[in-house]
C-alpha cells in the first residue's frame, strides 16, 4: 500500500527532514510512526498525501509512483486516502452531519447515498446521536470521533492520522487507537503517526521510528529502548 524507496526530503537553507527512508506498509497491514518531535513524522505524512514531494526517491501508494504524478490528477488520488487530524479541523459553525458530509458533497454523491453513509460512519464511531449538534457541543474525544467519521466515510483503502490523541486523556486515547484496530480489521490500510508510546507498546502493532529524519530498523519493529517511557 505504501512504499518509501530511498526517500530524503530537504526545505531551502539545507535542513534535511528526512533522510534515505525506506519501508512497506502492505494493504490491509496497521503499524504505528513514531519519534521526538521534529522526527520527521509530519513530513512523512505529507508525503504519503502529496502536501509535499521528495527531495529524492520513490513514494508509490498502492501501486502508483507519485513523483510522477500531475498536479491536476492529485485532488482525485486524495480522495483515495482519510487523514485524521489531532486538531480535528471541524467547521465548527456546520453540524456533525454536515461536517461528515463534506467528502461525499466534494464528490457529487447524491442526498440519499451521502445521508446512508453518512449515518453508518457516525455508527461506527458510536456518535449516530449527535448527528445534529454542532461541533462545540461535543467533548474533546466525541470532536475526534466525528473527524474519524469524516476520514472513512468516503470508504478509503488507507487511513492516515497524525498525533490523534495528543489532546485525549489516555482513557479516550485508548478508545480512538482501537476504533483505528476496527477499521482495520476490516481491511483498510492505517499509519498512525503518535508519541504515545505506552500505549503503542500496548497496542502490538509493527512500529517505525523516526529519529533526526533517518527510520531506525529493529529486529522485530519494537520500540527502540532509548525512546520507551
């Protein structure tokens, strides 16, 4: 689903945020990113969705070289992936519904298929209640779900989150970590970039780290001992 060939990123005045990265996600695999801040994860993000391009290397996401893709065809690949934020980015003036929406009205489904899927996405994340209130009206953990919500409503093959719990208590970081184990198992794709490392150890998954933009590879895709908490 992902492969990262060789793939180093450089920003003008010469800081490298990655360096020579390579590794496989396969479709239907979940593994975890992690690494201090300034790592690299959020640049390894916007590659995987095309916010950036390498500096040098191969990026393919499902078969597909994106070096060689044109700009113009890029919206239609995103669609392709959900990205869960940690900051949620909801239109907090739109209800719950509506925010869900906005995927499915960017791609001209029609009112009874958006309002279908709509209402099964906001089943999954336990939320088909609120589908009428507005965003501030939600706790901190019920504004992730509806972003979750967002993310795989178009159905995506792969499911990107950065920092998704950086804000939760570890009570409802744990349930938004096992809603990602849920859609998984199902068979879609998910990286999850996170510091949370007690709860990545818990949750036994294949774990990549980043450190100073370069990936450190462990035998058995553990945490490194120098970063566990």
């Amino acid at each position: 689903m992902i492969v990262f060939d060789q793939v180093s990123k450089r920003y003008e005045g010469g800081h490298e945020a990655l360096s020579s990265v390579s590794f496989q996600l396969d479709k239907g695999q979940m593994a975890f990113l992690t690494g201090h801040s300034g790592a690299g994860k959020s640049t390894l993000l916007r590659l995987v969705t095309l916010l950036e391009r390498p500096s040098s290397g191969q990026v393919r996401i499902d078969g597909q070289m994106l070096n060689r893709m044109r700009r113009k065809d890029i919206p239609y690949f995103r669609r392709r992936i959900g990205v869960v934020f940690q900051n949620h980015q909801l239109l907090m003036d739109r209800t719950v519904f509506d925010n869900v929406a906005l995927p499915l009205a960017i791609e001209g489904e029609a009112p009874n298929e958006v309002g279908r899927r709509v209402r099964a996405a906001l089943d999954k994340v336990g939320l088909l209640n609120r589908e009428k209130y507005l965003p501030m009206m939600l706790s901190g953990g019920e504004q992730q779900r509806v972003g979750i919500a967002r993310a795989v409503v178009t159905k995506p093959k792969l499911l990107l989150a950065d920092e998704p719990t950086g804000n939760l208590d570890p009570v409802l970081s744990r349930e938004i970590m096992n809603l990602f184990a849920e859609f998984n198992r199902v068979g879609t794709s998910v990286l999850v970039a996170s510091h949370d490392l007690s709860l990545i150890a818990r949750m036994r998954y294949q774990v990549m780290t980043l450190r100073h933009g370069r990936l450190i590879q462990t035998p058995d895709g553990s945490i490194p001992m120098e970063l566990e908490v």
